[in-house]
C-alpha cells in the first residue's frame, strides 16, 4: 500500500488505483493486467484503438462488468462493485459515448430517470437548472429531448453526471458528436472540473485534444497497457505509433484527379421526414463530378440520415429529377435500379444497415451483390460467387476473421467496415455514396478506407463523403459543404475551408456570417 | 451464487440443434408430473403415447396420416416467422382452403364427370386458402392492420361460414339432417396409397413441399430475401427488398399451402366437408413450424412427432382413460419450453459467485 508508483514523482495517493486489471471473455484476453493510478485535479487521457480494451477497463471502473483479476481501490481502499450505482454511490460518474436519453421525455424527466437519489421531483429539476447554470451548460429542464440538438444532449449526460457531485467523471469520447465550437465549450467546462480537484478519465482517440487537454495519458493496445505518459511532451505521431504499434501511412491521392463531368447531381430535393423526429430537407442541390470527392459535414441529426436514404433510394425523391446517376433521373427508382445504374452505397450503421449482423459475410456480400454482380442467375444464389467475393474483399482490403465465412456481427468494427467499404469499390461503382466512413474504427482501418476512396476517385468515379469528422474530410475532400437543419450550404474548395468556418456553418451560421465570424477572431487574434 | 444470462459471440449451431430435443425431456418431465398428479402411472402413460403407436403399422399409417397437414401447413407458416410476419391464421386458411376445393365436389356429386375434379379441387383449395391470408395480408400492408389480430380472427369467420354451408346450402339430402355434404365421389377423392390404411396420395405432395422449401430458402434469392426481412428489416429495405411485397407473398404461400393442405384432407382420409374437419391442425402446425426450427427438414420430423401426439393421445383416452384435452396441454407446454430453449441458441447461462456477497465477506474479513 504503501509504494507509490514510480511514474508518479509526487508523493499524493492515486484517487482511484487499478492494479493489475485482467478481464477474460471466454479465451480472449480483454485486459491483461493493467495498472492505472487516477489523480484528483488531473485530466487522465486513456487512448486506444478499438478493441485496445479502453471499454472493458472502463466498464470495471463504473461496475458493469467484474474484472476476472486484479482489484480497484479508492482512496487506497480496495474497492468491490457490485453496479453502476455502487460507483455513483462512491462517487464515480460516467458519461456515456452513445446516449441514454428518451426523445419523448423532457429534460428533467431523463434526468430523473438516471439519478438514484429520493428528491423529490421538483427539488431536482431545481438543481438541474441551478447545476446546469453553474457550469454554463445551457438547459431547459422542461423541454422534450427530441427538440434539442446533439451537443444540447450530451449536456444532459454531463449535467446528470455532475448533479453526482462525482470526484471522479469518466467521459467517452464525448467530442465525437461536437462542432469544434462546441468541443471548445465542453474543454472549458472540464478544466473547470479539473480546477475543483475532480478526476477526469478521458477516453478518445483524436490526438491534438489529447495534448491540449490532459495532463496524463494511458495507452492501450490489444488488451495491454503500453505506456503512460505526458501526452504535452509527445508528439501526435509518437502517440499514434504508441496506438497503433506501427507507423500509420499517409494517405494520398493517386493519379491527377481528372475533375469531369458530373456523374451525380442532386437537384432542389425537399423531402418530408418519414418519423416525427426526423428533418425536413430543403432545396439540396449539389453535384459530385466524376473524380472528385465531396466531403458533407455537420453535426449529426442535421439531416444527414434523410439525405442518404433519399440518395440510395430507400426513399423515393418527389420528382424523378431530384437524384441523377450518370446522366439518368433515378429519384423514383428503387435501391436495386440504382445499384443497376452503377451506383454503391453504405450506410453509417455497419450492424442492422450495412450488414444483417446474424448472418454469414457471403450473405452479407449478396446483400448489396445481388443487383449487378451476377450472383443470382434466374432467381438461383451463385454461392460459390458470393464467397468469392468475400475472400477478394478479405484480400484487397485486409479484412481480418477468425474463419472464412463468419457471421458479420463477429467481425471487429474495423474489419467489419473494411467489408463493406470493400464490398462496394470492388463493384467499381461510378457513384459512391458513403456515410461517415470511418466512424469508430481503428486508425489503421480508417486510413485504409480513405485510401480506397481516393483511389476510387482517381479512377474516375464520383464519390460522395458525408462524415461528422473534419480531418477525415480535410483529408480526402476536394470540395466540403456543410449540413445545417436540412439546408446544404454551396461547397467550397477543401483547401479554403478552415475549421472555424466549417464549424460556423455547422452551427448555423449563414455563409457570409461563417466569413464575417472568422474575419473577427482575426482580428481579434491580431489585436491580441 | 446467481445464475446469469451472458450472450454468445456466435450463434451456437450445436445447441440450435439440441434445443428442440432439450424441450422435449423438459416436456416429458411435465407431463410426467401432470400424469402423477391425475393419479396414472407416468411410465405406463408415456408408453401408451409415444411408444405404442410406433409399434403397429396401422397406427403407424395413421401418423403419416395427421402429419401431411401438419407439415405442409407448417412448412408455409415458417416461410411467415422467417420473415418476421405473424400469420396465426392457419386454421381458417385450412378450413376455407377445404371450402372451396369441396365446392367443385359438391355440384359435381352423382354427375358424371370426368378425372379433372380432383386436380381442380386441389387448385381451388390452395386459391381459397391464398385469397383467405390476403384478406389479413393487405390490411396490414394498406392499414398497418395487426396481422396476429386480424388473422386469428378470421379463423372463427372461416369456421362459420363452413358451419353454415354444411347445414344449409350444402348439407346432404340423404344426410339424416347431419350437417355434413354427401361423401365425394371418387373422382373428388385423393386416393390412397395402399390397399389398406388412409394413408394417400397427400403424404407424397407433403414430402413434395418439404423439398421445394428446402430449396428454396437455401439456394433462391426469394429464400435469402425472406430470411434478411426477418432478420435485419433495414438491412433488407438497403438490399432492395420491398417488405410489403413480401408481406403479401408469404402470406399467400402460407395460406395456399394451407388451403391446400384443408382440401386434400377433405377429399382425402375424411371424404366429406363436415365440421370438426380439423382437431386444430392450423394450430399445431405452429408448434411444429418452431419445434422443426423453422427449417423444412426439421418440420417434417417435428411434424411427425406431433402427429404421434394425437395418436398416442386417442390411445391413452382409450386405455388408460386419460383425458383427449392432456394432448393440447402437452403441446402448449411443448412450444413453451421450446421457444424457452431457444433463447439458448444466443445466450448461455452461467452460474457465477455473487459478488455482492464476496465482498461482504472481505469487509467483514478486514473488521
């Protein structure tokens, strides 16, 4: 009890102490003894890839799971828990990646749902609004869930979390949802926490906000702890090596991209919502030429999931013209006649959309093959065709499986993503629509998808990006525009788009705004 | 200790296999209960139901007998479940399938018509069955009508209108005022396969059906199109698959196979349209279609099995004077345990050490 860890020159004790973390799932080894010492008034980064096993230690941290070795202890007492509310009741909160909220509920109401305690219903939505007040996070407790924005949900989580008085938060990569400015919001509330001597864990894999925000970070990879260390005297790509266990290659494009004529067009598409909580799109017109990548930011809920479903055909347009794919009006046509035309699509759900998650990869592969692949002659599946479509996909983009054919639902996100990314390019479609192409998957897979599309690209195909992560589309984009409640603002050439003025439009600034505001902070910057 | 339900990584093939079987020991334990209770010897009780019918050929016979409608209805109704459609309407379809087919036997009775009845018959009945289910089929696609409602419904509608045309309009003359239909003419009669026992012509079109559905689901895009809607609907409506469609379709196989299924019985081992032309076949065919894992092959032995039921059932009645309704019971608690060992094929129990107790005890360890 009383060694202090080597790694931490001062003499305090840990708040929180993890000693040889060890979690089993039948053979697999989740967490092989991990060691981790959590400080009061320290933001502790844990980065990872997916799979590093960051949720695992996270979830024995908060009590949903018991680690099958090793023992916690707080505030050098051993620590057993039971649930999530043993942690809460220790004083150990949890702000989740994936909210918890019901759209139907007031602010209040969720809130309530969530908290332990035998105040009174009134007496809390007090505090709601006092605490969130307090740390200026804006909310209305009265209001119903479904009216409100992303970012004003994950205060909800924060606010809950904090109503806790925890000493110790943990927060799961809570920026992923946010608009730089929001982000930037979120940081101050969090050095504030740190101020008052609270605990932070801060799960994430972006790199610079790592180093901007953390005092410490803790680097998992494949269920082992690799390093701890000062995350401001490394630099993002010792860190990402540290992640990765290899260099992760730049992407780049591969041939003068020939920018051609346009191979989709989308013309003044309004559509209605098909779900009360859905949004109204308005006016989207836009064109991806034949060698280009168009990236389509903004913050989740904005109208991105109308926006695809409209573009694959799982809704029909209004007008026959409102989609055109290579010259010919598809708004009516189903997903199949698309795919006919030449036309790929994946969906941001990679279980349940992209894939049926109980079924085996070659069923998966026949999913969106059976349209133009030739595996089906006269209503008869070619299986041995579907499966080889799985090994030259399994081939071509790396996709690791425990055995030939699996189900999907067994594939890591990464891999499962590398699927059906490649499942499409190797159709050579003339129009890629893609949505948040790789959206929880490891830096090793993401750079191998984005690679993909920009080859794709150079071969001359449309490909049309929508995707809530900036650097992605700064990346491979050639023009971004930017999504805000339905409208989609005009493009602009990714190497004029800068982080503030896409981050204005995803707030929804006008464009002369977006220009106007970033002027401002110049000049303010310059009279600083 | 605490016993707990943790979830499979991979579906477990072995135990989608053992499950069925799992359900059936379980079963037969109830019933042995039950059986002990009623004051009959339980060992005596399952010999005279599942072992003697299997001793005689005559009782054997008649198994295939109950097990043709049983299984082709059970085969269409998997095609409903796979696709996540609730067709429980079976028994209305079979009857209104028996209807229609018996129309042509009716006015055709005593003329001297020709050998094409009965191939009539046969196409009636199916059609009868199909426009039977499409009645719940379109208002679910139209109105978003509840199919489970809606069909079940229609089983008491379908029961009456046959109670109706047998007492009334239909009824035999030379009936002694039963409500029944004079017996079919030979040409409206499937015939059978021997020269002794009902076994007909009907137990090979099952056998037909079984074939056809195995190769369907297994190797035509209809088959996988049916599996995906059922499985993952949105995944299906990316891959282009209009659900509604399939609504219409299995609802249509469903009711065809058990519209067919209701006039072969009819022109087959009964020889008249009578009420109590079913003892619940549209209903048992549930148990089966799940008991056989919604797989053709797997319906046929489980189509048997519950054939073997009510014949072993008549015989305890008979022998050992138990009542004919402990049939029904042991079918009910048979689709119970069976849908219960399912949730197996996903999750294993796991018998884990309290934590909450261990740590107690380190507390009081450290005290």
């Amino acid at each position: 009890m009383n060694a202090v860890p080597v790694s931490n020159p001062s003499a305090r004790a840990p708040l929180l102490q993890a000693i040889g973390i060890t979690k089993h799932y039948g053979t697999f080894l989740a967490n092989d003894s991990i060691d981790l010492d959590l400080f009061a008034g320290e933001i502790h980064a844990l980065l990872g890839e997916n799979g590093a096993g960051k949720s695992t230690l996270v979830k024995s941290m908060y009590g949903l799971i018991q680690p099958s070795a090793g023992e916690l202890r707080w505030m050098g007492e051993k620590l057993e828990l039971t649930g999530p509310s043993d942690a809460r009741a220790k004083g150990i909160a949890m702000v989740f990646q994936h909210f918890s909220l019901f759209d139907n509920l007031t602010v209040a109401e969720n809130v309530a749902l969530g908290l332990d305690g035998v105040e009174s219903f009134g007496a809390m939505s007090a505090r709601l609004a006092q605490v969130s007040r307090d740390y200026g996070l804006p909310l209305d407790p009265n209001r119903e869930v479904w009216r409100l924005s992303v970012g004003e949900r994950q205060r909800i989580e924060i606010v809950r979390a904090l109503m806790q008085n925890p000493k110790l938060l943990i927060l799961d990569e809570p920026t992923a949802v946010l608009t730089p400015q929001e982000a930037d919001q979120l940081f101050t509330v969090l050095f504030r926490l740190k101020s008052e001597g609270r605990a932070l864990l801060y799960i994430s894999h972006k790199l610079d906000e790592v180093k901007r925000l953390c005092d410490t970070a803790t680097i998992l990879r494949g269920g082992k702890k690799i390093s701890t260390c000062d995350p401001r005297q490394e630099t993002a790509a010792s860190l990402a090596r540290m992640m990765v266990g290899a260099e992760i290659g730049e992407v780049k494009a591969t041939s003068a991209r020939a920018t051609t004529v346009p191979r989709l067009l989308i013309n003044d598409l309004s559509l209605e919502p098909d779900d009360p909580h859905g949004v109204y799109l308005k006016g989207i017109s836009v064109e991806v030429k034949g060698g280009e990548i168009l990236g389509i930011a903004g913050v989740a809920g904005n109208g991105q999931d109308e926006l695809f479903s409209a573009l694959s055909g799982e809704r029909l347009a209004p007008r026959e013209d409102n989609v055109i794919i290579d010259g010919h009006a598809a708004g009516h046509r189903s997903v199949t006649d698309r795919r006919k035309l030449g036309a790929a699509f994946v969906p941001e759900e990679r279980l349940g959309h992209g894939t049926a998650p109980r079924m085996k990869l070659s069923e998966n592969a026949l999913l969106t093959g059976h349209a133009a692949s030739h595996m089906v002659h006269r209503g008869f599946v070619d299986k041995p065709k579907t499966l080889e479509t799985v090994d030259r996909t399994t081939k071509t983009f790396d996709v690791r499986k425990a055995k030939r054919d699996p189900e999907a639902v067994s594939l890591s996100g990464g891999n499962l993503q590398k699927f059906i990314v490649g499942r499409e390019i190797l159709r050579e479609p003339g129009v890629l629509i893609v949505s948040q192409p790789t959206w929880g998957v490891d830096a090793g897979a993401a750079a191998v998808i984005r690679q993909a599309l920009l080859d794709l690209s150079g071969r001359g195909s449309a490909v049309l990006v929508i995707s809530q992560d900036l650097d992605e589309l700064a990346e491979i984009a050639d023009r971004i525009a930017v999504m805000f409640h339905g409208h989609l603002s005009a493009p602009m050439a990714a190497a004029d788009s800068t982080r503030e003025k896409l981050g204005l439009l995803m707030g929804g600034a006008s464009p002369a705004e977006a220009l106007a505001g970033v002027a401002k902070e110049a000049s303010h910057a310059v009279g600083a | 200790m605490q016993l707990v339900l943790e979830r499979r990584a991979e579906r477990s093939t072995k135990i989608a296999i053992l499950s069925p079987l799992l359900a059936i020991a379980f079963t037969l334990a109830t019933m042995s209960l039950l059986f002990a209770i009623l004051g009959k010897n339980p060992i005596m009780a399952l010999y005279v139901y599942f072992i003697e019918p299997l001793t005689d050929s005559f009782t054997l016979m008649e198994i295939a007998v109950k097990a043709t409608p049983l299984v082709m209805i059970a085969i269409g109704l998997s095609l409903c479940y796979l696709a996540n459609v609730w067709n429980i309407g079976a028994e209305g379809q079979f009857i209104m399938g028996a209807v229609c087919g018996s129309y042509l036997a009716v006015v055709t009775n005593g003329t001297d018509a020709g050998p094409w009845v009965l191939p009539v018959m046969l196409v009636m009945g199916a059609l009868g069955g199909a426009l039977w289910a499409m009645i719940p089929a379109i208002c679910k696609v139209r109105y978003g009508a509840n199919e489970i409602l809606t069909s079940l419904m229609l089983v008491y509608v379908a029961d009456l209108i046959m109670d109706y045309l047998v007492r009334g309009p239909w009824r035999d003359p030379q009936g002694m005022n039963f409500p029944t239909t004079a017996s079919f003419d030979p040409v409206a009669t499937v015939p059978t396969l021997f020269e002794t026992g009902r076994i007909h012509w009907g137990a090979l079109v099952a056998l037909i059906v079984v074939a056809l559905a195995t190769v369907m689901l297994g190797r035509t895009i209809k088959g996988f199109e049916i599996r995906v809607v059922g499985a993952a609907p949105r995944a299906a409506r990316f891959a282009g698959f209009n659900s509604k469609r399939l609504v219409i379709f299995t609802f249509a196989v469903s009711g065809a196979l058990a519209g067919l299924a209701g006039i072969i019985e009819v022109a087959g081992p009964v020889g008249v349209l009578q009420p109590g032309i079913s003892p619940g076949y549209g209903f048992t065919a549930i148990i089966v279609a799940f008991l056989g894992r919604l797989n053709p092959v797997g319906i046929l032995i489980a189509g048997l099995f519950l054939a073997l039921t009510f014949i072993g059932g008549e015989g305890a009645q008979i022998s050992m004077k138990i009542p004919l309704d402990l049939t029904k019971v042991f079918q009910g608690i048979l689709l119970f345990y069976v849908l219960a060992c399912d949730s197996l094929i996903l999750y294993r129990i796991r018998l884990i050490a309290s934590p909450k107790k261990a740590s107690q005890g380190n507390v009081h360890g450290t005290a």
